[in-house]
C-alpha cells in the first residue's frame, strides 16, 4: 500500500538533489569560490585547488544537474557561476525546518515547565 505526501513532503523530496549536491566539501569550495570571486572559468576554479580539473568538472556537473550552477561558453572558455535562487531556496527549507525545531523545543521546555 503506498502513502499519499502531503504538498510540503513533495516540495521536499524535490529539494533532495539539491540538499544531495550541497553535501559534498569539494562541491561546497567550488560554491564558496564562485560565490566570493563570481563567475570563473575552470581554470581559474581549479587554480590552488587540491583536486584535478577532471574532478572539479565533475563536481560542476553535479551542481548544474541540482540547478544549483550554470555555465555559459565566452570563446573557447566555460564560465561558471552560482544560481542565488536555488540557494535561497535551499535556505528557505532550513529556515522552515530550524522554525519547525524551534516551536518543538519551545512545547517541550512549556511541558517541563
């Protein structure tokens, strides 16, 4: 027998790919580089980086298949940059589930209380 999800369930199953790409350290150094230097081409991502160009192009890819990155081609260049929507997305659903925790906490000190 199967279980209906409620609208929230679903919107958050969907948000599973991207809280599944944000999961990752490297994928979180390449946001937090795109994020700080803005849009960068692979080159410039991989420079002092402690991993291939070949896995940071991995790791892009991840990204992009989350929404979360998108790229654009400037000559024979791939520039990289960070997609603030799907990250204000993903802050939304902490936000919600950070109040949801909050409201718990405060019914169980009332019933300790």
């Amino acid at each position: 027998m199967s279980r209906r999800r409620t609208g929230a369930a679903e919107k958050l199953v969907g948000a599973a790919p991207l809280f599944a790409a944000l999961g990752d350290e490297t994928r979180l150094s390449v946001i937090a580089r795109l994020c700080t230097g803005g849009p960068q081409s692979i080159v410039r991502l991989t420079s002092g980086a402690k991993v291939s160009r070949q896995a940071v192009t991995k790791h892009l890819q991840a990204l992009a298949d989350a929404g979360i990155v998108r790229s654009r081609r400037e000559g024979r260049e791939r520039i990289w940059e960070v997609r603030t929507s799907r990250l204000a997305e993903a802050r939304g659903w902490l936000d919600q589930i950070s109040s949801q925790w909050d409201e718990a906490l405060d019914r169980l000190r009332a019933l300790v209380e």
